[in-house]
C-alpha cells in the first residue's frame, strides 16, 4: 500500500475506500498496452536523456519479462497495487531494481491509461470490423445461393410487396455496411498519443512525443495536454457506433427468432445454433437471436454509462473516468459474440423458400401491380387504387386471393380490366421482376447489388473497373 500511496499519505487506506479506489480487476484487460505503452514511453525517456541506453534496455526487457508471465498466467495480480499499472511497475521494479523506479519519469498515470485505452480500442476496433465484414460476406454468400427464392416484403409486419430473399438479406447487409463506416471513423480519429501529456499540463523533459506516438503506430500526439489526459469521447464515439451495431443486430435477431417459429416457417436454425428446453422435450430454440437482441440492450447501456460519465466533468482528469472501462470493455465483448454466432447461425441456417412462396401468394401482394395495370391503362393512381381496394374487399369475402377472382368480376370492376391483368400484372414472379430499378428487387438489380457490395466490402481479390 506504501507503494500506490506514496510520501504523502502515511497513514493506511480505509477498507471501504480501498474497494473503491482500485481496479485491477477490470483494467488489467489493458496490461498489453500498458506495455507496449510503457516501452515506448522508455524510449521516449532515453531520447530525452533522461535515462543512459543500459538502463532503457533494461526496462524494456524488464516489461517484455513482465509481459511473459502475464501471458503465461503466472502474473500475481495484486489488488493493494491499485491498477494494472501500477502492479506493472511493481513487478518491474521486482526484477530491474532501482531503475524501474524511473521509468514513471515525465509520466502520469492520466496520459498513461489514456494512451492504453486509445490502443485498445483501436485493436478492438479492429476485431470488430473484421467480424462484421465475415458477417456481411456470409449474407452475400446466401444472396447469392438464395437468389431464385420469393418471399413478400412486409410493412406493419403485413404482406405487402412482392420480393425475393436476396433483396431482404442484402437489406440487413446494407446496415452493417454504414456500421463499419462509423466504427472506421471512430478508429480513424481516436488514433491519436497522449503520452507526454503528464498529469495534466505535461512535463519539463524534452520527451519525443511524435517518435513515440509513430512507435505505437498514432497519427502524432494529442495537441493539447489538458485535452489528452480528460476527453473520453472517443469511447462516446466508439460506444455509439457499437449500440447502433447492437440495435442492428437485434433487428436481424427478432426476424431470425419470428421466421424460425412455426407461424412463418421461413427459417431453420442448424442444431449447433440452437438450444432445448429443460422441460419441453420438443424445443428447438432460436436463443441465438434473442441473446443477440439482448446483447443490444447492454450496448445501449454502455453508450449511455460513458456520455452520463463526461458529462459535467470539468476540464482535466477527474477519476470518475476510471468507470469507463467496463462499459467498453462490455460493449466490445457483446459486439463480437453477437456478430460471430450470428455468422455462424447465418451460414448454417435453412430458408423455408416453400414457406416463403405460400406467403407471397397469400395476401393479394399484387395489388400494387394491379393498380399499376390500370395506370397505365390511363386511369389516374388514386382511382385506381380505389378501385384495386374494392376488388381485394371482394376476394376477402369470397375466401379467394385477388388473382383468383374471375374475369367477370375484374371487368366489372373496371373495363381495363382482362384477362391480361390477371396474367401479367397478379403474377407474383413477374411482378418482382418488373421492380427492376436501382435498389429493387428483380433479379438483375439484385445481382449486380451483390457484386458492387462484394467490391466494396473487398471480397472480391480482383480489382473492377468502376461502376457504369
Ligand atoms: N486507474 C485510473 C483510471 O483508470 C488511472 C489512474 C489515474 N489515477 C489518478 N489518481 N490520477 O482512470
């Protein structure tokens, strides 16, 4: 305790303050880039003349020592120390002697966990954006195969349009595409180096910050000390794009988890994604969907923890900041377990094309097309739809589907009406076809969305000519 306390506190810590003040437990999660950190800043300290060359290179290997029985899990974590960082130094002082005691020169532990956390995240970011894109590469690869499946798009969760799978996968797809975009950003800027920051207002020690930010591959250092060592939007920023990943997987989990129940019967999870009932012997459920939705609401909270913990916080380090770790770290660890189990249980899952197909020929899907008919016919849309509404009323009431009115009826109805438009206009299979714009959902739209997206996400080896 003398160690963590210094000259200035003689006195023992309270017990209950004690608890409160350390956090080993949750930041030694840091202890790589404490270390990698440390080296450089050891470096920094060298270039500085600060330290001789032998003492540098003792505390470097020193930390590589240190790193070693982290890695093996020998490493005696010990609460009394505080913080990973200080339980570090402690060992390192363990094996280097007296010259550990100076590697702490120019530093504080405000630009150093700052430095740490920055390095983190950037790695964690890094993981993240690598799973998302074996998440979209797992929905382009059952676009593709899936392709010739019809299914009817939904408003209101009611049958709405006709469409085929692809376009519904590529959709979720398109989300995780913007979500990589805003983790990409936020890894880009938060890619800055406190270190040389100090407390608050920096050192007097002509410390090499640009070579030591280039050393842990930072853009340069941080402008401005007070900035460097108390600004936590970064994690705001990260956290954000991390709750949006999470509301977008929840989404996709609640379509997973309502097709695979009986009612749709549009999906069939494989076993290795699925779990049983305790007591229902019959159950296969789709808990990984609906963990993947809960993960979300922690994100979410995560996000809120990290905006309510600057806020109000005035300028310079305050230690409130220590709460930051576990709602990142916790944000980051829901983030890549959801999206690795919904890759998998993407890639292993079975569509119901036949579930599908009873779908969109249920719910007079055509409707719009049959309206469409009679525009081009000249009749004005709004009548039109009147008209198509009225009809649909009839079906409804006869037990039959739009297309299956007879002739007589559709004639009655409006004299454009023959039966041609029963032909064309109420065939499911053309009418997605006839959606053949950018965005829709014919075939040919829909493969060349496929591959534009394999481009962009850089699946694809080759280098494309750029798009007509
Ligand atoms: N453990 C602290 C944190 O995570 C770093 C130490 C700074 N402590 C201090 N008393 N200035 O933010």
């Amino acid at each position: 305790m003398t160690v963590a306390r210094g000259g200035r506190l003689p006195q023992d810590i309270d017990a209950a303050m004690l608890r409160l003040n350390q956090s080993v437990e949750i930041d030694r999660e840091l202890w790589r880039e404490d270390i990698r950190g440390s080296q450089a800043h050891a470096r920094g300290l060298l270039t500085a003349g600060v330290l001789g060359a032998e003492e540098a290179d003792a505390l470097v290997a020193g930390l590589e020592q240190v790193a070693q029985e982290i890695e093996a899990g020998h490493f005696q974590w010990d609460p009394a120390l505080e913080d990973v960082h200080m339980n570090i130094e402690a060992r390192l002082t363990q094996l280097v002697g007296p010259v550990g005691g100076k590697l702490h020169t120019g530093r504080s532990r405000n630009d150093q966990v700052a430095t740490d956390l920055r390095l983190w995240t950037r790695r964690r970011c890094e993981e993240t954006l690598d799973a998302l894109t074996a998440l979209a590469e797992v929905l382009l690869d059952r676009a593709e195969s899936e392709l010739e499946v019809l299914m009817p798009a939904y408003t209101h969760l009611q049958r709405a349009q006709p469409s085929r799978l692809s376009h519904h996968l590529m959709a979720w797809q398109e989300l995780l595409w913007r979500d990589r975009g805003r983790l990409q950003d936020a890894r880009a800027r938060l890619n800055e180096s406190p270190l040389g920051a100090g407390a608050v207002a920096g050192t007097g020690f002509a410390l090499p910050r640009a070579a030591v930010a280039a050393e842990l591959g930072f853009e340069g250092p941080m402008r401005n000390s007070i900035d460097a060592t108390s600004s936590r939007d970064f994690l705001m920023e990260v956290a954000s794009a991390l709750a949006i990943l999470g509301v977008h997987l929840s989404r996709i989990g609640e379509e997973v988890v309502l097709w695979s129940s009986a009612e749709y019967g549009f999906l069939t999870l494989s076993d290795a994604f699925s779990t049983s009932s305790s007591m229902m012997p019959q159950k296969k459920n789709p808990d990984v969907a609906e963990l993947v939705r809960g993960k979300s609401a922690r994100a979410i909270g995560a996000l809120t923890a990290l905006l309510v913990l600057e806020k109000g916080l005035a300028f310079g380090y305050g230690r409130d900041l220590q709460e930051d770790k576990r709602p990142i770290f916790d944000a980051f660890e829901g983030a890549l377990l959801s999206l690795r189990a919904l890759t998998g249980a993407l890639a292993t899952a079975r569509f119901g094309a036949e579930k599908m197909r009873a779908a969109l020929l249920q719910g007079h899907t055509c409707a719009t097309d049959l309206a469409d008919y009679l525009v081009t016919a000249g009749v004005p849309f709004r009548q039109a739809h009147h008209v198509v509404g009225g009809l649909v009323r009839e079906a409804e009431q006869r037990g039959l589907q739009l297309g299956e009115l007879p002739v007589d009826v559709l004639r009655a109805a409006h004299p454009a009406l023959g039966e041609e438009a029963a032909g064309s206009a109420l065939d499911p299979a053309a009418a997605v076809e006839r959606r053949a714009l950018p965005g829709g959902p014919a075939r040919a739209a829909v493969t060349q969305e496929i591959a534009a997206a394999r481009r962009r996400w850089g699946l694809v080896a080759a280098p494309v000519a750029a798009e007509s």
